[in-house]
C-alpha cells in the first residue's frame, strides 16, 4: 500500500516538520490566525494539509520586493494585516504567552 505525501492530516510535530517550524510555533500561528485550527476526533488533533497549504499561499512572498499572492483566510475577529499578526505573536512569544 502506498501512502500520500505530505499526509492529507498530519499531528503538529508532522506538521512542524514540513514547514519547518516548530511545535509551538505552530500554535502560535494558530492563534495569531496564520495557520488553520486543527481537526480534533477521538485522538490527537490533527492538521488539514489542504487548508494548511492556504493559509502558507497568503504569507508575504519573501525577497526584496516581492509582494503577496493574496491575502490570507480571515480568522474570527482577527486583523486582516498578516504583517501585524506576526509582529503580535511574535510579541507573545518573546513574553511567553501564546493567547
């Protein structure tokens, strides 16, 4: 049996791993609403990669010049400037705080 690459859902730690973030990274991103919130069953929560994808699709485009392909899903009640968003995690991050 052959078995999809990237997985179609993935736990944080898989996810990490192909963005190369790490874990709490991830749910920093989470809350600042630059990634997507994971799907949670019975188990461990888990990562839709195809939502995953665009939410990446919306981040600035890196290097001199460069401009963003769209703008980024809107998270409830969060700001529309994705520029702001990072600039705010990463502030709770540096206070050890990621709400």
């Amino acid at each position: 049996m052959s078995l999809p690459y990237p997985p179609p859902y993935q736990d944080a730690k898989t996810l990490a791993a192909h963005i190369c973030l790490g874990e709490t990274t991830i749910e920093e991103y989470v809350a600042a609403g630059l990634l997507p919130r994971p799907r949670k069953g019975k188990g461990v929560p888990l990562y839709d990669w195809e939502e995953v994808k665009v939410y990446i699709r919306g981040w600035p485009v890196a290097g001199p010049g460069a401009v963003k392909a769209h703008s980024p899903p809107q998270a409830p009640g969060g700001s529309g400037d994705i520029t702001e968003r990072v600039r705010l995690a990463a502030e709770r991050a540096s206070r050890g705080s990621a709400a």
